[in-house]
C-alpha cells in the first residue's frame, strides 16, 4: 500500500518537473523569438530611410486605422488572461466564452492587417518598391504570421478542451498560450510605436 | 493546358538539363547515386530496415542520436574534405591548364566552407552534447526528448538538401556565406543559392531547438547535490555555447528569410537598387557567424578541460578561472562581428572598437590555454592519443591566435583581408581548435559508448599524419597571404612565383587525407579487435559521472541517480569506496519517453518542402508546410508516452553486469 503511494508521489513528482521544464523551455523560446524581431526591427531601422523613388510611411500610414487595430489586439490580451484565469478556477463556459472571444478578435486583427496590406499593394507600395517597404512588410508580417500560428493552437487547444475539460495539462497550455499572446501584443506595442508612429512623424 | 504547363505545374523549374552536369561533377554525382545505393543494399540485404526505424531513427534515447550526429558529421567530413583536396589540385596545377572550370571551383570551395561548418564541425559538437551532457549532470535523459528527435532530422534533412545538387541542379557559388548582391537572383538566378539558403535555414532550426533543448536540460536536469560550480567544465561550456546559439540563431534565420524573400518575392533588402543594402546582410550575418565560431569552439575547449584532467591524475587547474573564461568568452563574442568586414569603411572609430574588443577575447583564452597547462604541470601525465592531439592543439591554437591578433589591427587588417594570410588564420583556429578537439574527444570517450578502446597505435600515426600535413597545409598559405594571394583563387600567372608554395600546401592536404584513411582504418580494426580491447566502465581512471555508468550505458544511464557533494563527482565517489563499502542500493522503476516517429516524418516533410522551394514547386510546398503544422498540432495536444522499466528489471540487468 505504502509502496503504491510512494510511487505515486515520486509520478507527480516527475509529472511536476516535466510542467516546470515545459514552461522555462517555453520562456527561453520566447526570448529566441525577441532575438527574431530584434534583427527585424534593425533590418526596418537601417533600411526605413531607403524609400527608393516609392512612398515613405507618412504617405501611406493611417493612424486611426492602425489604433483600431491595436486597440483589438489589446482587447484579446485582457480576455485570454481572463481565459487563463477562469479556467484555473474551473469556470468552464466563462473561460471558454473567453478565449473563443479572443479568437475572434485575433481573426478580426488579421483582417485588419492583411486589408492594410492589400491597400498599401493596391496604392502600388509594395513589397518590392523599396527596401523600406521590403522591411516593413517582413517585420510586420512576421508579426502577423505569429498570431495566425497562435489562433490555430488556440481552435486546437479549445476543442481539446471542449472535448475533455479539467486536464491539468491542457491548463498547462492554455497557460503558455496566454504567454505567447502577452508576448505578441508587447511585440505589437512596439511596432505601433517605431513603425507607425515615428514613421507618420517622418 | 499543354505538356509545358502541366509538367511546370509538377516538377516547378526541375528540367531534364538540371541532371546534366560536366564530366567531373557527373563524377561526383555517380559517386553519390553509387554510395547511396550500396547502404540501401546492404542494410536491405541484412534486413536491417526494421531494426534502424524501431532502434535508431524513431529513437528518443540522446545517446543513440548522439551517435547517429556522429555518424553524419563522418560521412560529411569525407565529402568537405574530398572538396578540399579538389580545391588544392586546381591551385597547385592553375597556371597551366586548370582542370576545374573556375565555376566548378566556386561552387566546390562554398560546399567545403558550408559542409564543414554546418554539416562536421556543428554535428560534432551536437554529438558530443547528446552523448555527454545528460551523463555528465547524472540525468537520465534531455529536456526535451521529441524536440532533440526532431533537431536531430531536421538536421539530416539539411544535409540530404545540400548534398543533392551533386545530382540535381548545382550548388551555390557565392562562398560560404553567399555575400549579396551576387547571391542575388539577378547574379545568380539558378538553385545554387537556393539550395544553400534552405540547408542552412532547416538545419539552423534544428541547431536552435538544441539550443534551448541542452539549455534547459543543464539547467533543470541536473542530479541532487550538483550547483553549477560543480558541473564538470564541459557542461559549462556547453551551457555557454548554448546561450551562444539561443542568442544568435534566430539572427540567421531571420538574415537567410530575408535572402530568400529577396530571391523569391522580389523585395530589396540586400539589392543594389531600390534602396536594398547588401552591407546590411553582411552585418546580420556576422553577427551571427562570429559567436558561430565560438558556438564550435568553447565544447572543444571543455572536452580538452576533462582531457588533461585525466589523464594528468590531478584535477583541473583554476576551475573558477576556467568559468569565468568561458562566460566572458561568451560574452566578447557579441561584441567583435564587424572584424570579419573592416574595410566596409565604417571610419576610425567603429573599427578601433571592434579592434580592441577582438584583442581583449585573447585574454580568457589565454586564461584557459595556461590553465590547462598547470593542470599538466606536475601531474602524472599520461601520453596517450588524447593528450597528443591536445598537445598538438595548444601549439596550432597558439599560432592562430595570434595570427588573431594581428588580423585585429585594423590598418594591418587593410592587408591581410580576403587574403590566404586569413584562410590560414581560420584553419588553424578550426582544425587546430574544433577538429583536434572532437578527435581528442572520441578517443576518449570510444570506449564508454561502445565497450572497448580505439588502437592507440594507429590513432597515434593518424595524428601525426592530421598534424604534419595541417602544418605543410596552411604553413604556406600565411607566406602566401603576405606575397598578395587571395583566398578562393582557381587561377594565377606563373610569373607570381606561388606555385611552389601552393603545391607545398597541396602535398600537406594529401598528408591529411592519409590521416583520415588511418583513422578510418582505426576504426575498423577496434571494431574487428573489440574482444581483444574491452574497456571497463571506467576506461581511463576518470573523475566525472559518465564513467560510473557501464560500457557501453543501459539506457537509463543510472539505475539509481547519483548524489554529488563536489566537484569531479566520480573521482571523490571513487575515494569514498576505497574507505568503506557502499551501502545495498533500493532501485526504483525507471520512466523514459516511447521511440517516436515524429522526428523522422518531421525533418522528411521539411526535406519536402526545401526542395520545393528550391525548385518553386507550389503544390509540394504547401503540401508539406500544413502537413507540418498538422502533426506538430496533433502532437502538442496529446500528452507524454512513456515507458516504464520495472524495479526488478532494473535489478536484473544491474546483476549481469
């Protein structure tokens, strides 16, 4: 009998440690990932003057658009944690509800963007006009390729979750999840700031 | 819709003209095709396939992915360096009529430089994390284990795509790091670039979940009792190349997606026109490729460190010296990339600081060079095959060093750049520093993975031949380099005078190359002797914890996991025993990950998709990528399998030891 405790404790033990590793594992990725943008932010910072003959971002830049879409993007940061947060708790509706409204706003940030893309082609600034444009579509872009990823993890993880609520490995999840958007959204501050802002300031 | 667009349709821009190739490079490809069908065959002929699929390529356990990086690094080493002895046959014979059109050669020299950094030197160093650093911290098993699977095929999958243009297509011309703009499609526009650009992307992933992967595991892994100042020393310097990787990967990937992009959607980041800055890749990608070098040569230096400890019978000299080296080497390495391009014209003062910063990395270095020597300096040495290539080690580093040193002074800089004086300087620090590391490195540790000791007789002429040749090698290139040759030469007139020189250096190239075939003839007769060597668990009178497990390790490493109060764990556990019997062990079941075929379908989905890449075949690129994405998917959400070795099988397979 005792032997069988022992033996589950050392499990949950194990189980414990794999959850701990997961999570510090995760973290260093995420820090691998600042080092991605990173070399993004000063490929733009080096080429965002090269504008060639083509428009520079104070001819293209719509401010109200662009805070539209961070004002959504900051909204789905607030209801994943409330996602989080509720599903540790064990509120199932409300926690689901949650992150299907994060999806939602996710998918309407992608929308936005990719209409801003598709403008921006449209006005004839595209990718290949000039090395400004080059970099600013790869560094936001890469930042919009991030949340798609998120959002396919996101219909994953809440039908799994659907489907067999309560695991403490999917909570496990949700909760890295939760960290990636956080991350994406920091990410997204400071392309609104050296993208959009200092370029409509010229 | 007519045949051309149905096929384009299919096959992208593949022609039938892609496999015509020039009577030598047809060679080569023959050489390829055959060699590829002899392993087919003979694994078939034994019936092997089954037995490699269930033991080795779906296997999780990191000492049998060690062994398979090993592998391919061998396989790899053979193709650089029959690259290598093409290169010195053309610049010894190149003011006649050279062999090689200058074409050809381009591409022979950018495959040596890439295979031998990406495909030999990084697969070393992955084997011997694989094989050691679990061991060595007294874990079981990595971090991470379907992640290090799965690096490991992504990876292989890196290495078939920069093999292939022997057959299909040809490889890229543009160096090793394929400066832009002549990597640009307007310079460039066949598959040449792009091979290069999709090997290098693939396997740098693999490289950076490693990365994280050994990270983590040093970090989290480590057995009770063990703080980071006692970890052996080669477990710091593997946690400093790790940090190495971590930091400087993702800039790669992101300088090869940029090229790429350039190359494939028409941007301008690296053009010469519309704005595109080509000195902008050149700075991103030495940002990544100067703590690249460091990445393969702080592992040589911690498998060194272990080396003259044992085999001085003393323990290593300045521990605390040594880490602070190694973590101050990692760190001055961010700091120096822009001496690998002075003569951008960045002014004065832009270069005096990347001068100086380069000088002051030959202070840790030279910290760890004395301190090994104090480590031999009144120890009982023992003059065995490791130590020699340790010894040969400190005298090529030494020299390349300061060659180092001078190249640091940017005026003398102005002279040396691009020249021979430089291709030498590398060499010495890559085959001097790397390579005689990982040789020191096998020997040793042979017999604790495989049950019985490398010859030390013909791995002794073996080092004598690496080590003569690699001086009559690269010796002349420094004299050349000051008489004004350039690197990456296929032709030059007679009435220079460097003929002599070239086919010294030709002669020590042949010399290495008998080094290799004696090694590889090394192997084979341990192999056939194996009764007649057996090595005991602890093969050398070692100190650290690998060498408490048996020869070759059961796949839980430890039965039961080690405690550790100091530094050199096993050597104190060794002294302890001597002064009183251990106390019966209680052994306990042992969990450990389930083979997985993930890693293999992952890393040939990804193979998948860089060819078509390469080859602009739409439908197998989006094919593969959701395949991908899918099995990553259906992966992440399903929980740990595991299985589980028995207390009383533990007993058993402890008693028939």
């Amino acid at each position: 009998m005792s032997e069988t405790v022992m033996e589950m404790d050392i499990i949950r033990q194990e189980r414990q440690e794999v959850a701990n590793r997961k999570t510090l594992g995760f973290w260093i990725y995420l820090m691998t990932d600042v080092v991605l943008f990173s070399s993004l932010f000063a490929t733009f910072a080096v080429l965002r003057n090269a504008v060639a003959s083509g428009p520079s971002g104070q001819d293209l830049f719509s401010m109200p658009f662009v805070l539209g879409e961070t004002l959504v993007l900051l909204t789905s940061t607030f209801t994943i944690g409330m996602a989080v947060v509720l599903a540790k708790r064990g509120f199932k509706i409300a926690a689901l509800f949650n992150l299907l409204l994060t999806f939602g706003l996710g998918v309407a940030f992608l929308v936005m963007e990719l209409t801003e893309f598709t403008e921006f082609v449209h006005e004839g600034a595209s990718w290949q006009t000039s090395a400004f444009l080059s970099s600013f579509f790869a560094l936001v872009a890469t930042h919009g390729l991030h949340v798609a990823f998120g959002l396919l993890w996101m219909l994953g993880l809440g039908i799994k979750m659907i489907r067999r609520w309560g695991k403490e490995t999917d909570l496990g999840r949700l909760a890295l999840l939760g960290t990636f958007w956080h991350f994406l959204d920091i990410i997204w501050i400071f392309i609104f700031t050296f993208v959009y802002m200092i370029g409509v300031l010229g | 819709m007519d045949w051309n667009s149905i096929w384009h349709f299919i096959f992208g821009r593949l022609t039938m003209q892609a496999f015509v190739h020039d009577p030598i490079m047809a060679g080569a490809g023959i050489m390829e095709i055959v060699a590829l069908v002899v392993a087919i065959g003979l694994v078939t002929y034994l019936k092997k396939w089954r037995y490699l699929w269930k033991n080795w390529f779906t296997s999780l356990d990191p000492k049998k992915i060690g062994i398979m990086y090993f592998i391919v690094a061998a396989v790899m080493l053979l193709r650089g360096g029959i690259d290598a002895l093409m290169i010195k046959a053309q610049q010894s014979t190149a003011t006649a009529d050279a062999f090689l059109s200058p074409d050809h050669f381009q591409q022979i020299f950018s495959a040596h430089g890439t295979i031998m950094i990406f495909f030999v030197a990084m697969a070393m160093i992955f084997a011997m994390f694989n094989l050691l650093v679990p061991p060595q911290i007294g874990s079981r098993d990595v971090a991470f284990p379907l992640l290090n699977s799965i690096s490991f095929w992504l990876f292989a999958a890196g290495m078939v795509i920069v093999n292939a243009p022997l057959i299909v297509g040809e490889f890229s011309n543009a160096g090793w790091l394929a400066y832009p703009p002549l990597s640009e499609l307007q310079y460039n526009p066949g598959t040449g670039v792009d091979y290069w650009i999709w090997a290098l992307q693939i396997a740098g992933i693999g490289s950076l979940l490693s990365g994280i992967n050994f990270f983590t595991t040093i970090l989290k892994m480590r057995t009770k009792g063990m703080k980071m100042m006692k970890m052996p020393i080669f477990v710091w310097s593997v946690l400093g190349t790790t940090s190495l990787i971590m930091a400087v990967f993702p800039i790669l990937t992101v300088t090869l997606a940029l090229l790429a992009l350039d190359r494939t959607l028409g941007t301008n980041f690296f053009t010469s026109y519309n704005g595109g800055n080509p000195m902008m890749y050149v700075n991103l990608i030495w940002a990544w490729g100067h703590p690249e070098v460091y990445i393969l040569v702080l592992p040589a230096f911690g498998a060194f460190s272990e080396i003259v400890a044992t085999f001085s019978r003393k323990k290593l000299f300045g521990y605390t010296s040594m880490v602070w080296a190694l973590i101050a080497i990692t760190f001055l390495s961010f700091t120096v990339w822009l001496h690998h391009f002075f003569t951008m014209g960045a002014g004065a003062d832009v270069n005096t600081v990347f001068g100086i910063m380069t000088m002051i990395i030959a202070i840790p270095t030279g910290v760890k060079v004395f301190n090994w020597i104090f480590t031999m300096y009144r120890g009982r040495v023992r003059f065995t095959t490791p130590m020699l290539w340790f010894m040969g080690f400190v005298v090529t580093f030494a020299i390349g060093g300061s060659t180092g040193v001078m190249l640091s002074v940017p005026p003398a800089n102005f002279q040396f750049h691009n020249s021979l004086f430089l291709v030498a300087h590398f060499h010495n620090m890559i085959i001097g520093g790397v390579l005689f590391g990982v040789f020191a490195a096998i020997t040793y540790w042979w017999p604790k993975f495989t049950g019985f000791y490398l010859n030390e007789k013909i791995g002794r002429y073996a080092f004598i031949f690496w080590l003569s040749g690699f001086v009559l090698a690269f010796a002349p290139l420094y004299i050349l380099g000051f008489m004004g040759a350039v690197r990456r030469l296929d032709h030059y007139d007679p009435s220079l005078g460097w003929q002599g020189l070239f086919i010294v250096s030709g002669v020590g190239v042949l010399l290495i190359g008998i080094g290799v075939a004696l090694q590889i003839f090394q192997v084979i007769v341990s192999v056939l002797q194996r009764k007649k060597n057996p090595a005991p668990a602890d093969a050398w009178d070692g100190r650290t914890l690998e060498w408490s497990m048996s020869s070759p390790p059961k796949e839980y490493n430890f039965a039961v996991l080690p405690e550790v109060t100091t530094r050199d764990a096993f050597w104190e556990q060794k002294l302890a025993m001597k002064r009183h019997a251990p106390e019966p062990v209680k052994y306990q079941d042992i969990r450990l990950p389930k083979p997985s075929f993930i890693g293999p379908l992952i890393g040939g989905l990804s193979m998948v998709f860089g060819m078509a890449v390469v080859w602009h075949v739409i439908w197998a690129i989006l094919v593969s990528l959701v395949a991908i994405i899918v099995v990553l998917m259906v992966r992440l959400l399903r929980d740990h399998d595991e299985q589980v070795i028995s207390a009383a099988k533990v007993e058993k397979m402890e008693a028939a030891l």
